[in-house]
C-alpha cells in the first residue's frame, strides 16, 4: 500500500474540508490525517512516499499566507524552507481550490507555486487533471492544456466536487501502485 500524506494550506474551511474528504475516501490504511501546512516541517513530508497537496489561491493568484491577510502562516512562508530539498523518488499531487467567476484570470493559480517547487525539489508530479468543465480565462496551472491537479470550484461547481475528487483519487491510484 502507498504511504500518502495530505497536507493544506488554508485559514478557512473548504480546502481542509477537501482535505479530510481525500482521508476518509482513501482511509487510514492508505494515508495519514490531514495535516494544516502551518503545524508541518520538511522532515513531516519526508515521511511519506506520496504527498496530496491542497491550497486554494488567494486574490489575484497568490498563495495563502500572511502577505494575503491570513491569520498565520501558510504555504507562502512554508515553500521557502524547501530549498534544498531533495523530493526525488516521492510522488506528489495537487489540489486546489479557486473561483472561475470571481477571478477568471487567475483560477487555481496557486496550484502552479506548488507544482513548481515540488517539481524542483526533484518529485514526481502526478494527478494532471483536463480543463474540460471549467469556465475561466486564464490559469498558471494550466501546462500542456491540463491542470497540474484538481481543480475545484466551491463556489460556482462544488455540486462536481465529490464525482471529481472520485475520479481523481482513482487516478492517483494507478500512479501510486
């Protein structure tokens, strides 16, 4: 069985709502309890062969932390103590949370500060997801005409929220095996 951690970053409830959703569908057999990024260190994702990632995005597509007027720290002060890290032979995927009507131009962006630093940190990045089904304009997390993860939309599509986080954890599934 994969050893999965699920880490979010959030001073709300929809991404660690998505988080605890992704734990109970996978168990306790397969992944840890969700963990707020502000309560981990490095050494806590090193633990894990597979990571689930969560964040939603911020304003105009920023990353949750102080800078954005959280109440504490986040994936913003967290991506930086991940220089120098070495991620090779982990599996990481992406989930995040944004709105299509709200902020066309920049939906799920933070999906993509993940991605990057992840990517660079030598992870395999798994869980790309198709854009078919959203609305926006523009999107960092878009590569090759897919999103680097799952995209979700509580504010406009939460109705596909369960059939697509379904979908999805069948997806990693495979990756992971």
């Amino acid at each position: 069985m994969a050893n999965v951690g699920i880490f979010f970053g959030t001073d709300t409830g929809n991404t660690r709502r998505i988080a605890k959703d992704i734990s109970v569908s996978l168990t306790s057999a397969i992944a840890a309890k969700p963990v707020n990024i502000r309560n981990s260190s490095v050494d806590d994702l090193m633990k894990f062969d597979t990571l689930i990632l969560g964040s939603p995005t911020y304003g105009e597509g920023q990353l949750p932390g102080l800078s954005t007027g959280n109440a504490t720290e986040s994936w913003e002060e967290f991506l930086p103590k991940l220089d120098g890290q070495d991620f090779s032979g982990k599996k990481v995927a992406i989930y995040g949370l944004g709105n299509q009507k709200g902020y066309p131009g920049e939906f799920v962006d933070a999906m993509y500060f993940l991605y990057e630093r992840f990517k660079q940190c030598g992870a395999t990045m798994i869980g790309a997801w198709e854009i078919d089904g959203y609305k926006f304009q523009s999107s960092k997390a878009v590569i090759d005409n897919r999103f680097v993860g799952l995209a979700l939309d509580q504010d406009n599509q939460k109705d596909l929220t369960p059939a697509r986080l379904d979908t999805w954890l069948k997806i990693l599934a495979t990756a992971w095996e």
